[in-house]
C-alpha cells in the first residue's frame, strides 16, 4: 500500500491533510527536530501526559533544540494504524497495548498472558529489570525501538447484564476483547463469547447490544464512558499487561549518539511520571464510576486462574517462551 493510500484510510481527505502536517522531518535550519507522537488515549490521559512531559524535559535539556507533537484521542486512527505509521516513519513515536504487539513480537505474549502478574508491583518489578530490557530489545528488527513500558492494570471484566463472580456467569455474554489472539482466547477459556473489536468501538457497541461487556483498567473504563452502560464490574484482575513507547527505529537513527541516549534516558524517567499520574488517575476514576452506580463484585480468581491453565499451556509451548515465563513468575 503506498503511504497516500495508507493515510486516505486514516480518514480520508481529512487524514491526508492532517498528516500532511506532522510527517516527519530532517532538523530544520534552526537546528530544532519535533518529534510527533500518537496515542488513542485522550490528552489527559496519563500516557499522553507522560509523553508531554517528555518533549518538555527533552525542550528544556536541549534549549528547545528537541521537542514533541503529540496527536492524542486517535486523531490518526487505532493502535495498529498507530504500530504501522511508526514503523514507516509517518510518526515518530507510538503509545500502544502489548496486546497489539502479541503477533509481530511473540516475546511479548508473556507480558498479555492471563494471571502470570501477581500484582502491580510485580508487574513493574519484571518491566524495571533485567527481562524487561531484554523486552525492549525485540523491536529493532521490525523497524521500531522499545522506549520503556508503561502501566495499564490492573485489568478486570465489566457487563451490561448482571454481576459475575465466577467463570460460569460468563456463559452467553458477549465480551469485547482486544485484537490479540490472547485476549481472545483467554476471554473464551473464562467461558465468554470474545468479540474482537477497537477500543474506539466498545461503547457505541455496548449501546447498541453488539456486545454485553469488555474487559479493562479503571481509568480506561471511566475515560471512554464505558461505566455509562456497563455497570457491572468484576475484579478479575486477570491481566496486568502493560503499555509499550515506542520509537520509529528511522527517526531514531537519524539522531546523533548523544541524542539517543538522551532520548532514551528521558523515556526511562517518564516511566516514574507516569506512575505517579496513573497512581491517582486510577483512584480518582474508580471514585467516579462508584459514585456513578457502577457495583463491583469479588471473584473467585482462583476459578478463573484454573479456566485459563490451557491457554498458558498453548503459548509456552516454545522452550524460550516457558523459559522466560519462568523467569517472570520467579521474581520478587
């Protein structure tokens, strides 16, 4: 697909003209390069926030001679649109789910896999060590740099219909899951109907009945008005699967040795910005939802955990993937 036609799909005209405007470019003759970045989350988002304040400290490390663009909200399509335009330079920076990495990048299946965290601080325990370097450096060959991971768990299931407590109250409802084959099968093993579709269709699906239910974090949840429909909400925690910052691998390359490494220092302490933000984002939206009338329901994660033994089994099958597995479940 030529990039023409590839951005008359972003939206048409409209698309075309937008990005018209942001591709990248060499540094100007005042010596200023703006990277662009793009994120489905909207601009209050944590994500996004934490991205600003990248450009912000890169701006100020350079005297302005670095900074940021960012597109928030989707403005330039879903997440694979998102991968796609990083790749081939359209943009220079992407905020995507693992879970849209899952079928280019299978190392990245043990950070989706269903109830291989433990919690948030194992989560972030594994991403700030030694495997979660390793899974940064899996991207290169596929045209992108891993920046650094971000939060987005802990993910739970929420319905239109009624409470859920145990795998067998899923039975007939129909569940959006991400577009990955593993959230689709773990949503299947649970005893769901798993409906593929983009984060950008989950509510009006939920209006209309497409679907009876998702599955999500809080403050996913409350920022897409999902909690408007779907009211009941059961914590799973199946999932802590974390968010990837990427890096178009051209646009990278294109900065000198000392910018690199810049680039990369100022994505690493990002991290804790955004962690600080996504700390009191998930506490003041689950206020808001509760306050709303969503009900929240305990679960029987250890039947759950048990429905979802032979999806673990189906993709560790490969010896370096149980091997890593291994790895993650033995740190503290």
């Amino acid at each position: 697909m030529t990039l023409n036609r590839r951005l008359l799909t972003l939206g048409g005209l409209g698309g075309l003209s937008l990005l018209s405007g942001c591709a990248p470019r060499p540094a100007s003759s005042d010596g200023k390069t703006v990277f662009n970045a793009v994120d489905v989350h909207p601009a209050d988002y944590p994500t996004v926030k934490a991205v600003k304040w990248m450009g912000e400290e890169l701006g100020r490390l350079t005297d302005g001679r670095l900074g940021m663009r960012q597109f928030p909200a989707g403005q330039l399509g879903n997440e694979d649109d998102s991968i796609g335009l990083t790749r081939f330079r359209a943009v220079d920076i992407c905020r995507v789910a693992v879970a849209a990495l899952n079928n280019a990048f299978p190392e990245t299946q043990l950070l989706a896999l269903p109830y291989v965290f433990r919690s948030v601080d194992h989560v972030r325990a594994v991403v700030d060590g030694a495997i979660g370097t390793e899974l940064l450096n899996i991207f290169e060959h596929r045209g992108l740099v891993g920046l650094a991971y971000y939060d987005a768990a802990p993910r739970c299931i929420y319905n239109v219909r009624h409470p859920v407590t145990e795998p067998g109250q899923l039975r007939g409802l129909k569940l959006r899951a991400p577009m990955s084959d593993i959230f689709i099968d773990t949503l299947t093993a649970m005893g769901a109907n798993a409906t593929p579709l983009t984060f950008g269709a989950v509510f009006s699906s939920l209006q209309t009945h497409l679907i009876d239910g998702a599955e999500n974090n809080w403050p996913s949840y409350q920022s897409s008005r999902q909690f408007e429909v779907a009211r009941y909400w059961s914590q799973t925690e199946h999932s802590f699967a974390p968010d990837a910052l990427l890096m178009s691998k051209a646009s990278f390359d294109a900065l000198t040795p000392a910018d690199r490494d810049m680039v990369r220092d100022v994505a690493r302490r990002s991290v804790q910005v955004m962690r600080a933000d996504w700390d009191r984002r998930e506490a003041d939206a689950r206020a808001t939802v509760l306050a709303a009338g969503t009900q929240v329901a305990q679960v029987d994660k250890a039947a759950f955990a048990a429905t979802v033994k032979p999806v673990l089994d189906k993709y560790l099958k490969p010896p370096r993937l149980r091997a890593l597995y291994e790895r993650i479940v033995a740190v503290a």
